[in-house]
C-alpha cells in the first residue's frame, strides 16, 4: 500500500505538472471535498493560531493559489500538515472505532481521502519543501509547540494526549517526518480486535481520482463496459440485474433524426452516446475544450502559459546557506586533539632522548664505490642483444697533413658537396694544413657527436652477418673441362644455303655421311657431312621446312621433312647403297600393295575427322626424286620424334586441335590419334628409348604416357612458363627441358617430379636441347646465338645425382632478326655437332 | 593434435611492440621514455617482417623487443620518475602559494635519481665497460669545452656539470700520465685521437681511443637537442667516475684526487689535483675526507719518497726539478668569477703539478720513449695536448709559461728538444742555442714517434719545414701500399740496433740515416723507372735488333766516342741483348699469361653457371665490394704515381 501511494503520488505531480495547477475534477467531487475541508480546518483554526508567530512561507501562497477554488480560509490548513494529519488521523480514528465501528462508510474514507490527499499534495509540491526547512530552523524551544499547548483546549489536549501514547513515538518526527510518512504510506493504527492490547494499521481506501473507472459519478448503464455493437442486430442493449433484457429506447429512422436534427436547434452540440444508446448534449464546457483541443490549445481554459515565475530560493532576502544541516558543530572540531596530541609527544620524547634526530642527512650511498670486482661475469650472450658498433678509427684521409694522393680533385670535391649528406661516404673532405699551428676548429664536432648519441637510441639495430669467405670457395668443384674431353670446339665444316634464309631444321643420317637441312625456302637439302658439299635436293614447293627428321633405323634411309599440312617421307635412293634403298622401298611401299593408295586409319580408335589424314603416293616424277609417301594431315606439323625401330613416327601440330599428336605407321601406312582430349597445347613430343612409353611436353608441364596400357603414368612440373624443346636421356630416365624463358631444367625421372637442375645461363630463349646417343653430352641452343656444351655423366647408382659440367661455348651463328640457332643435331657415334641458325647456315662442329 | 596457432600471438607479433604500444604500457610521456630508452641503452629493432610485427598494418612503426619494455616495467628510475613529477607539482604549488618552509623543506627531500645500478646492469663486466669508453670520453670531453649556454635562449649547461666533466677528463689523463698507457695519438682534422692500453677484468688490455677536438672555441648548430645530450652525459659521467674509481683504487691510490685548495684559489682547475696514496690518506683522516692540511703533509711526504726512488735523475737533474716546482708556473686565466662563463674555453695547464707528487711510477722510466728527454714547449703549441704526450712517454716539459724563451732561465741546458710551430730562421737558432745543442722540431714529430714506438729522425721536422705526411696508425691492411714507408721503417729498424749503443750520436746517426735512405729511393727509382742499368742509347738499340749490322757499329762509334774498351763493349752488348731478350720473353710470358687468365676466366664463368641462384647473388655482391675497394686503391696509387711524377718533374726544372 505504501509503495502504492507513493506511486499515486508521484504520478499524481507528473499529471498536474501536466496540467498545470488548475485541475478540472468533476464538480460534484469537488464540492465534497471542499465540505470536507472546512471541516477540518475548523478544527485547525486554534492550531493554525496557536502557530502564527511561525512565518508565512510561500508554500502557502502558491497553495493559495493552487487550492483558489478550494476555499479562502484555507490558508493555514498547511501549515504543520505533518503533526495534523498524523494527529487527526489518529483522533478520528479513535472515535470513528469507539463510536461507529466498522460502519464508517464513505464520508469517512472520503474525508481520509481530502486528508491524504492534501498530505500528498504538500508533500510531493516539494518534498522538502521550505516550510519544512524553517520548520527545523525554528525549531528552538522557545517556538516549539509545547509552549502553545496552553491555548489548545483541554479536548484537544486530551486527544494529543491519547494520540501520543497510543501511537509509538515516531523517531521521524522531525524534520523529514512527512516525506517518510509519504513513503510508508499514511495508515491509522488501530486497536486489534484480535490481539488484546495490539495495534493494527489501517490504510484508507485509494481512490484512484479523476478519469477512473471508481469515480463517483453515477453511471446508468447497466450493462455494463462492453462493446455495443454485439447488440447491434438485437432488440435489447443488454441485461439488468435480475437477467431481463434492457431494450434499445426507441429511435426513429434516418428521416426522424434528420428532422430531429433541423429542428433541434442544439443538434450540433449533441453527440451520440454510444454505451447509453441516446445522443447527449454536450455542455458549453465540453465544448470549449472540444474547441481549444481544435486550436491544438490547452484544453484547459484556466490554464496560464505565461505565468510569472515565482523565485523560490533567489532574490532579495531568500538565499539559502549551506548545509542545510542544522546540527551544531561538534566539539571535536574545537578542542585539539587528544590522540594526535599524544603521538606528537611520543615523537617529542624520541627526539629529546635521541631516538630521532630530526633532519639527519640521510644514509646516502657513496657517489662512487667499487662496482666491479674480478668474479664479474658478463651476460650470456643473447640472440636479441645487440651493442652498438664501435665508431671507426679514424684513418689517413683524416690526417691533418696526409700524403697528397688523399686531397680531392676539384672534380670530387664538386661531387661531394653535391650529395647528399646522407650519401656521401665520410663526413669531411681531406685538407692538408702545413703547419699543426694553421689547422682551425672543426666545425661540426658537436653535430657529429649528437649525430652519434641520436644513432645510439634511435637508429634500429639488426644484426648483419659479414661472411668473410673468399668469393671462389662459392663457385662449385667440378672437374676441369679438358679431363672431359672429346667434345666439339671448333666449327669445322659450314654447309652455307643460298640467301640467308633460316635452315629452321636439321638432321643427320644415322650412318653419320649426310646432314639434311629444311630451310624457309621450302627445300630439303642433302650435304655431305665430310666436306660441305650439297649432294641432293628436294624442293617441295609448299612453304618453309619445319622439320626434317632421319629415322634412326641404320639399315634404311629415310627422311621425313615437315610442311604445312603434310608429311613427307623421302629417301635420297640414289646416294645410297642399292641394298639400303631396296630396303626402305619395301618397307615403304608395302602398304601401297595392299590398300592401293588410300588412307586408313589405324586401329586406334576412330576419331572424329581423321578422314582429313591421308597416305598419298607422288606422282611417278617425284617418286624417282626420291619422295616416297606424302601424309596429308590437319594443321602445320611443327616436329617429327621416330620410334627408335623407325617404322612409327609422332607428328606434333599446335594448330590442329585434339588431332594435333599423331603416330604414324609406315609399313601400314597408318594413323592414329592417340589421345581423345589433349591436356593443352603440345609444344613436342618423344618415344621412350626404351619402354612403350611416349612424352608429351605441353607448354608447363611434360607428361608421360603408356602407349601400350593407353594410361598417363606421370606428371612433370617443369617450374618454366614455355617450353621450346625436349629431349629424353638415352638412359630414359632423365630428361631435359629448354624453355622461351631462358632456362633449360634437367628432369631426373627417379627423383622427383620437378626439376633436378634448372639452369640459366642463356641470355635469350633457348631453340634446342639435344642429348648425345652414346656420348655423355649434352648441348643447348640460344637465340643469344651461343651454343653451350655439357657433359653429363648418369649414374647408375640411383643414389648419385647426375654430374653436369659446362664444358664449352660455341660462338659462330650470327642473330638475325633476333633469332640465333635454331636446331641442333649430335652426329651418332662422335663427339660432333651439327647446328643451323637463321643465318642460313649449318654448321659441323668438331672436338 | 598440435595446438592450433593463432595468429599474432607469437613469433614477431609478440617479439616486438611499436612505441606507442611500448607508451601505453608504461604510462609515461615520450620525453621520459626517450630518457629511460638513453640512460638503460634500450634501442630500436628492425623485425626482420615489419608487417608481421606491427600485426598486419604497414604503417611505418619503431619498434621495440617486445622484453626490453617489459623490463622497464620495474625499472627503479621509472618509480623515480613519477616521484619527480609529484615533487615537481608539490614545489611548484607551494612556491604558488609562497609557503617557503614548505617549499624549503620539499627542495631538501628533493628526490635525485641515481644510475649507478644502471652502470652495473649496462657493463656487468669492467672490460665491457672499458671497451664502450670511447663515446663516453668523447662526449665528456666535448663537454668540458662548451659555454654554459650552448645556444642562448635554448637548454642550459649547468656550469657544475662543466666542470665535472673537465674534472672527469682531466683525472682520466692524470691516471693515463701517472701508468704510461697512452699508445697512439693521431692528429687529425676533427681533433687529436689518443689512444691508452687499459687493463680490463683480469689483466686483458683493452683500447680506448678517444678524440679532443682543437682548442677553438665549438660551432653549435641551432638544432642540436641538449637534453638529450645531457642525459647522455649523465650516464656518461657516472660510468667514468666509477671507472676512475675502479683505475685509481687498482693504482693504489685516493678517489677523487683532493684538489689542492689552495692551487684552485690560484685559479687552477685541473692541476689542483694531487695523486694521493691510499695509505697515506687513510692514515690522516678515516672518513676519506681530506682535509688541505693532509695533502700538503702527504706530498711533502711523497716527495721525499719520490726524490729517494728517482735513481735516474741526477743531483742537478732533482734540483732542477725541485726548481721546476718552486717556480711552476700556470696558464694565466681569467679571474674566477669569469671563469664560471668560461671553464669550457680555458686552456689547460701544466702537468708539472699534476706529477709533481706521483710516486714511482708503475713502469719503469728507462723504457719509455722520452724519458731522456727534456721538451720545451713553445708558445703557440698546445700544451693541453703535447703535456700530456710527452709526460705520458716519460719525457719532462718545460712549457713558455716558466721560460718565456727556450734560452731563458736556469733550465735551458736541461732542454734536449724545442718544439716549435712557426717558421725561424737557422741564425736564430743557432742564437737562442748559444753553444747548447738542441733539436728543433714541429710537433708532428712527437705523434709520429709515439706511433711508431720509437725515436724518428727530426729530419724534415724542423720549423719552417715542409713535413713528411702524418699517418693514422689505425691505417689496416687493406690500406694504400706505400714501398717508401716500408723501406723507412725496415732502415729505421737498423738503425735501431746502432742506435741503442751510442745514445749521443743519435741526431747524427738519424741524420745520416736519413740521407742514406734519401740516396737508396733515389736509387730505387731510378731502378724503377729504367728497369736495368743504364746503356748508352745506341747500344740498346743495337741489342734491340742483333742482327742488324748498321745499328751494331753505330754502337761500336758510340762505345769509342764514350771510351769503353772493345772487350768491354763486347760484354755489355752481350748483357744487354741478353736482358733485352728475356725482356721478351717476360712480355710473351705476360701476354701468354694474360690469354691464360682469359682462358680461365671463360672456365670459371662456365662453372658459375651451375650455382645455385643465392650464391650467385652472394657471389656477384662480394666481387662488386672487391672491384669497388681495388678501384679505390687503384685511384689513390695512380694519383700517388702522377704527384711524383710531377714533383721530380719540378725538380729537375
């Protein structure tokens, strides 16, 4: 209940803090409460009198004008509201409970009510409010209340008299008596009827006030709060009491109420009530606010925006002193202390007995002591500990009087005052002074010495490893090249073509007499590899040469030279040994027997478009020439690898989508396209040496192929971006990879699959990379023009890693058009080289 | 399952913490984290991944070890700090409030920050200690030669803290004078280098080498922070005291040397100091304190002792040093209160009063450099610097201030040497020598004696004389090489035997070594530049081409005309066809040479190309720092080549 009321009350200030201080109560509970409040002040009025030499406060004023409709002679009513109401409540309750018992019905409760309410109203104005404060200010005894008791009457003394001892005295009667009061909720303690002797506190009924449901204003519906229109289709608008039906008063049609409205003449100033089913007229009041609540006004006429301000605490004669205390300073805050007194004493005793001798310098260390003794042990030595450098001696430059190789030219000395500070490598010029006598001051001591100390706290330390090894002791231990000999040194043989044109192919016959060479000119030349001299020609009228291969097979000679979109297989019948070129007629021409110049596919599977491949024989003219079969293939074959037993030979074409690998057979004069889909674009191709295994090299990476088992066997990550050219060790487990970007990388197959070795040494791309046959050799071909000669010796033992030595540099070709040798070719069974290059040349290297 | 790392909660992002990190962590303000950074030797890193050290971010940062902060956490002078800072609000709002006696007793309990701990924590060793001497001396150095206000309206220099610093060199160099340790000098454009030999932590001798600039007064440039420098120093002047202490105490003696009260009254800042016994101090006065009264008690009683142990100098010599002391004299100087302005800026004094009570020195005089000798010290050289050397070797000074003139006064005829900075001309020489036989030379001499350890021929010192280059003898191997330097000193070392055995034909000696040498390169050039001993032209030509008839008796013309018998003309034609003809052959061999070094070149760059890329990289940057100094020595070489050429070219002209 206490925590109710407050609540109520505080929600009471909110609402009149709104509303400002002119209420509009409902009429009729506004003169009851006026009655009820006459009637208590008449009990006051002595009271009120007894306390008038306390002074008018301008609570009382602003209550005047607050309660204006309440009543004029209201004035006193707060002056003590804390003692009246505590005391008329005690005192009515005394009677009310001796005399009517339990019947004291509304009046009662009602007049509670106008007493709380007032009790509430001063009390939450301000809580602690200024006639509280002079209250407690005058609170001496010469003004207390007792001293007035004498013109109170006997009654009213004798009922005092009960209240007190009825009621436990309050501790909180003082000053904040009534806040508490508010607080804990205003009950009346009443006699227990069920404990002897005891009390029992009695709160008074709450009223909730204006606008609630409880409020006293009669309300005819009977039916209750609910919404009517559930009744809307009925003849009744509810029930009463006794459960009959409440019929709907009788209403006209629209045309009766119509003309009821044009008749009325307050029609306008009638609304419908909708719970009471009749229009009600409303008041001139109602409408007034129905009007201000239009001009967005306060709906409260009484209500005064532009009140003057009333000065609580400022101006003349209203300040208030802090604290607001009242106690009286206490005794201690004039009388020394005891307790310090007697520890002052203690200390006074200590000094005259010379415990303590006040101000003795203290104890200090000596400035300077023994720091260091000979058991010192330095720190152990710490990665993250890092002294700063010692400066650097000074040397010669820096003599007052070096030799003379020391001053600068006037050059120099132009430089060093050019650079900047930060760049020049010693901080002063040299200067050579005659005589010690003549040297002045140097001028930027203190700055060098506050460069120095900034260094010291500012600059980073890292630390940074001086090797201190000799440059040579770097370069690898390998044997010297002499020891490795034979390999080819010098260009012996040139074997020069007609009008410069690239020789883009070369190749040497496997019995070591011929080199063929394909040039842009679109003929395949045959020289004699001893003395350079061109022994036949083929010319195949069908752009440049790509290619020219020697199948490796010894017993036969034939040749296969690359065009665009044909491959040609030719034998140069004339030069060779009849038993030779009987040999690799038959082997040729075989097939022509049986399938009369027609094209076959092999027995791969078909794929799509290999109808465009064809085996066509020449014409008779050609035949005798020597061109035995023509391929007829899609796209430009760029490179010819032979199968070492010369009977299938690969065929590579960028440009001719997924039948760019080819194998052919030349005793069926077969195709087949081995692989379905390609992994990308294959740059060349390589049989195993030994096993049915085939290379394929796209531009990053080199994959192996089981031809036999159609399955990928590895994966070779090259580490380069464009592979130009590969070769496979005739051991068949290592392989070297050359590459447009410069690099060449030596794959060991049983190591790993990324590169053993990668090497850069050319300074431009690399054309060709050739294993030897037999030999330990290898060589690479540059666009820098060079070709470089290794050794190489593979191992056996798998633990060894392949030994590679830089053997020789062979300088000859010239660039043209940034292009320098373009096809490199070992002659078999000699330490010999045979290179082309965009120069039109092909040369013999000899060891 | 391993531990799942997680990132930036190890490696270098906890290594390391930027400074404001290292700010926040300790609550200060950057000045005194600057402070505590200069004075505990706390420096910045240089992650080797600044952005994995800064977390990501690749701001440009400073950072720190992320350890060094942390042990700053519990630094004493962190708690030092705060508590001046309390002090320095409490004076300041009493001094507001004008409570004087507060304020009085507040100054009194002054908290003072102490950095001996500091000195202990930085070098935990002596030896450490001494090998980090060398900033330390210079700064203190530099120091004791700056005004109060280095740069006016800027930080002052309190002059208390001058004179401490003077204090502190002067008593490094009475300690250096008193054990002969001084090693090298070096006069350089910047100043003049020292270098001592100190005993370390169990014996080991450590170098310390250090720089005074020339007595001029310094430039200061306006943006030199002197609170840094000045914290530097504080540290500074704490480790040298305590070095001091520690070199003193080991030489038996009392630290800090009393100052004799009444020299200082005389205006004498460093020669006031007297080397005291500990003994002896001890005896007076058990607290440490001596009082004026004890010194002079103790050096009469040193000097006695001194005089008694002296066996090398004779009768007359000990008068005259007695003499010495009764009229020692000092540089004038201004009077004191100006020289609170200008303590930076005096000169120094004489040493005679700094050893006049040193006892028997800890190494024995004889083997010292100068000890026969006697210097006079001319007016216009320095004697803060040439005192020092000299008395440092052994050798006694007279410096202008007792003897106006080298002929004045009684010790004229104990003056072995006069050093002088001017030009003068023989008959003066000879004048003001009247009879006595002194060798005059330019201060040069000293430092190259010191250098070399030995005594060097005055030839080319005297005054007036051009002087031979002054070189630094820290020059190291890698240096310019210089033939003549080297045949100097292999004819000095010779010498030196000869030397040994008469003490009194030194200077001659010298000097005829001198002109021996002189003829010797003379000699070797002449060597040098024909290559073989001298033909007559025709002849040469003749053993040029053997086999041509007309040269052949053009040369026989010439051997007649020249008189040279026909046997012996015969014999040199021989020698010189011969010479001629290995001549030749050297050259081939050269050209064979240079083709084979071609040859291996091109070998060596094949086997370069199987390196692997690192040490390529590692390889091409070790022969660029090779090709770069050989270049250097190169230029200085030809420059060298070309001087001389043109020198003897102006000779012969």
């Amino acid at each position: 209940m206490a925590s109710r009321n407050a609540t109520a009350s505080s929600s009471r200030v909110a609402s009149r803090a709104a509303a400002g201080p002119s209420r509009v109560p409902p009429s009729t509970k506004t003169k009851k409460r006026a009655v009820e409040e006459i009637s208590v002040e008449d009990d006051e009025d002595e009271f009120g009198a007894a306390g008038s030499g306390i002074d008018m406060s301008d609570d009382d004023e602003e209550e005047e004008q607050v309660e204006g409709e309440g009543g004029e002679d209201d004035q006193e009513e707060e002056e003590f509201p804390e003692f009246d109401s505590e005391l008329e409540d005690g005192e009515e309750d005394l009677v009310a409970g001796e005399g009517e018992d339990a019947s004291d019905g509304d009046d009662e409760s009602d007049s509670a009510y106008g007493e709380e309410e007032d009790d509430e109203e001063s009390g939450s104005e301000s809580g602690y409010n200024s006639s509280d404060i002079e209250a407690m200010y005058d609170s001496s005894p010469a003004t207390s209340p007792s001293s007035s008791h004498k013109e109170l009457s006997t009654d009213e003394k004798l009922s005092k008299m009960i209240a007190k001892h009825s009621v436990k005295p309050d501790e909180t009667l003082g000053s904040d008596a009534k806040i508490s009061g508010a607080k804990e909720g205003v009950g009346r303690l009443v006699p227990s009827k069920l404990v002897e002797g005891g009390y029992k506190r009695e709160y008074e009924e709450y009223e909730a006030g204006y606008g609630s449901e409880s409020s006293t204003e009669d309300n005819p519906n009977t039916v209750g709060n609910i919404p009517m229109e559930w009744y809307d289709d009925l003849p009744h608008i509810g029930y009463d009491v006794n459960g009959r039906k409440i019929f709907r008063p009788a209403q006209g049609d629209e045309l009766d109420k119509f003309l009821a409205n044009v008749e009325d003449p307050n029609a306008w100033m009638s609304a419908e009530d909708k719970l009471m089913q009749q229009s009600v007229q409303l008041t001139d009041k109602e409408l007034d606010i129905i009007r201000r609540l239009e001009r967005a006004e306060n709906p409260d006429a009484d209500y005064d925006p532009y009140q003057p301000t009333i000065e609580w605490f400022t101006g003349e004669g209203k300040e208030r002193v802090m604290p607001l205390s009242a106690a009286p300073e206490p005794k201690r805050r004039f009388v020394p202390s005891k307790w310090e007194h007697k520890k002052v004493m203690k200390i006074v005793k200590a000094i005259r007995e010379g415990r303590i001798i006040p101000n003795k310098p203290s104890a200090a260390k000596p400035t300077v002591y023994a720091i260091w003794s000979d058991a010192d042990q330095a720190n152990a030595p710490h990665a993250m500990y890092m002294p700063a450098p010692q400066l650097p001696p000074p040397k010669t430059a820096e003599s007052y009087n070096p030799p003379e190789e020391y001053l600068p030219t006037e050059q120099e000395k132009e430089e060093w005052e050019n650079m900047d500070k930060e760049d020049r490598k010693t901080d002063f010029l040299p200067q050579k002074y005659d005589a010690l006598r003549l040297v002045p001051g140097y001028k930027n001591l203190v700055q060098e010495k506050f460069e120095r100390c900034l260094d010291l706290y500012l600059a980073p330390r890292t630390r940074k490893v001086k090797l201190n090894i000799d440059p040579e002791s770097l370069i690898p231990k390998l044997p010297a090249p002499k020891e490795l000999k034979p390999f080819p040194i010098a260009c012996s043989v040139q074997y020069r073509h007609p009008g410069d044109t690239r020789v883009r192919a070369t190749s040497v016959s496997p019995d070591a007499t011929f080199v063929a060479s394909g040039s842009e000119d679109g003929v395949v030349r045959l020289w004699d590899l001893g003395n350079g001299r061109e022994v036949w020609r083929w010319d195949l009228k069908s752009g440049p040469i790509q290619y020219v291969e020697w199948s490796p097979y010894k017993d036969e000679a034939l040749l296969v030279a690359l065009v665009e979109g044909k491959v040609v297989v030719m034998s140069p019948l004339a030069l060779v040994a009849p038993t030779v070129a009987a040999a690799t007629l038959t082997h040729v021409n075989t097939a022509f027997a049986s399938s009369a110049a027609t094209t076959k596919m092999g027995a791969g599977k078909e794929v799509k478009g290999t109808e465009a491949i064809k085996w066509v024989r020449p014409s008779e003219k050609e035949r005798e020439r020597g061109v035995l079969v023509y391929v007829e293939v899609p796209g430009t074959p760029k490179q010819v690898a032979w199968h070492r037993k010369g009977d299938y030979f690969a065929t590579v074409a960028a440009d001719a989508s997924n039948k760019s690998v080819l194998i052919h057979q030349l005793s069926k004069h077969a195709t087949q396209s081995p692989f379905r889909k390609l992994p990308g674009a294959v740059q060349r191709v390589a049989f195993h040496p030994t096993k049915p295994h085939f290379f394929a090299a796209t531009q990053r990476y080199i994959r192996l192929y089981d031809l036999a088992g159609q399955t990928l066997l590895r994966t070779l990550q090259s580490g380069v971006k464009w592979i130009s050219s590969m070769d496979v060790h005739p051991g068949g487990d290592n392989l070297i990879v050359g590459s447009y970007d410069k690099k060449l990388a030596w794959f060991d197959m049983d190591l790993s699959a990324k590169p053993y070795k990668t090497l850069r040494y050319h300074t431009r791309a690399l054309r060709s990379v050739v294993y030897h046959p037999t030999l330990p050799l290898f060589a690479s071909a540059s666009d820098d023009g060079t070709i470089h000669i290794f050794h190489c010796t593979v191992y056996t033992d798998l633990m060894q890693n392949p030994l590679i030595v830089p053997l020789k540099i062979l300088r000859g070709h010239r660039i043209t058009d940034g292009i320098g040798v373009l096809d490199l070719r070992w002659v078999a069974g000699k330490p010999w080289l045979v290179s082309s290059g965009a120069d039109g040349e092909v040369r013999l290297w000899c060891s | 399952m391993a531990k799942i790392k997680r990132k930036g909660e190890s490696g270098a992002a906890k290594n390391y913490v930027t400074r404001n990190q290292a700010l926040k962590k300790l609550q200060i303000s950057l000045s005194d984290f600057r402070r505590l950074c200069i004075l505990k030797g706390i420096y910045p890193r240089e992650p080797l991944n600044k952005k994995r050290a800064n977390k990501g971010s690749s701001a440009p940062a400073t950072f720190y070890y992320h350890k060094d902060i942390q042990y700053l956490l519990h630094e004493p002078l962190l708690v030092k700090f705060r508590e001046h800072k309390a002090f320095a609000k409490k004076l300041a709002r009493a001094l507001g409030r004008g409570e004087w006696a507060l304020a009085k007793n507040l100054e009194e309990a002054k908290p003072v920050a102490r950095l001996d701990h500091l000195v202990k924590e930085r070098y935990p060793t002596f030896t450490l200690a001494l090998q980090d001497l060398q900033d330390p001396l210079n700064l203190v150095h530099l120091f004791s030669t700056l005004p109060t206000n280095p740069i006016p309206g800027k930080t002052l220099v309190p002059s208390a803290v001058i004179a401490e610093c003077s204090r502190l060199i002067s008593e490094w160099k009475v300690w250096a004078i008193r054990t002969h340790s001084l090693k090298k000098v070096f006069l350089g454009i910047k100043g003049v280098y020292y270098e001592c030999d100190v005993p370390g932590q169990g014996g080991e001798n450590v170098r310390v080498r250090w720089l005074e600039g020339y007595e001029f007064q310094q430039h200061v440039p306006t943006d030199v922070d002197f609170r840094i420098l000045l914290t530097f120093l504080d540290l500074y002047r704490t480790l040298i005291n305590f070095v001091l202490f520690k070199l003193y105490t080991e030489e038996n003696l009392v630290y800090p040397p009393p100052l004799d009260e009444e020299l200082d009254e005389r205006g004498e800042s460093v020669g006031a100091f007297r080397l005291v016994e500990k003994k002896a101090a001890e005896g007076v006065d058990g607290t440490g304190q001596v009082s004026k009264k004890a010194v002079r008690k103790a050096i009469k009683g040193i000097k006695a002792s001194g005089a008694d142990a002296d066996v090398e100098m004779g009768e007359d010599e000990d008068e005259a040093a007695q003499d010495e002391d009764a009229e020692e004299d000092f540089v004038e100087r201004p009077s004191k209160a100006d020289e609170v302005e200008d303590v930076a800026t005096a000169p120094l004094t004489t040493y005679n009063s700094l050893l006049a009570t040193s006892s028997t020195p800890s190494t024995s005089r004889q083997s010292l450099l100068f000890s026969p000798y006697t210097f006079y010290l001319s007016r216009e050289t320095s004697s803060r610097t040439w005192e020092f050397v000299i008395r440092a070797m052994g050798g006694k000074v007279i410096t202008s201030l007792s003897a106006p003139s080298p002929s004045d006064g009684a010790t004229a005829d104990s003056i072995t040497h006069v050093i002088i900075d001017r030009p003068m001309t023989a008959e003066r020489m000879r004048e003001m020598e009247s009879g006595r036989k002194w060798t005059w030379i330019q201060p040069q001499w000293i430092a190259d004696c010191v250098n070399r350890q030995k005594i060097i021929s005055s030839e080319g010192y005297g005054p007036g004389q051009l002087l031979p280059p002054h070189l630094s003898p820290w020059d190291g191997e890698g240096e310019v090489y210089r033939p003549w330097l080297e045949e100097e000193n292999k004819q000095a070392a010779e010498g030196a035997e000869a030397e040994e055995e008469e003490d009194d034909t030194i200077e001659r000696d010298a000097v005829d070594e001198d002109e021996s040498e002189d003829e010797e390169e003379e000699a070797d050039e002449d060597e040098t530049a024909a290559g073989e001993p001298s033909y007559p032209p025709a002849l040469l030509a003749s053993a040029l081409d053997p086999e041509n008839a007309s040269l052949l008796h053009a040369a026989e013309l010439e051997a007649e005309t020249n008189g040279t018998s026909h046997a012996d003309f015969r014999a040199q034609l021989k020698e010189a066809t011969k010479a001629n003809a290995s001549k030749v052959k050297s050259n081939a061999a050269g050209v064979a040479g240079t083709n084979k070094k071609k040859a291996n070149g091109g070998e060596e760059d094949l086997r370069k190309i199987m390196m692997s890329n690192k040490k390529a990289k590692l390889y091409e940057k070790m022969q660029y720092s090779n090709r770069e100094r050989a270049a250097e020595k190169e230029k200085l070489e030809k420059k060298r080549v070309a001087i001389e050429k043109r020198k003897r070219k102006e000779a012969r002209s």
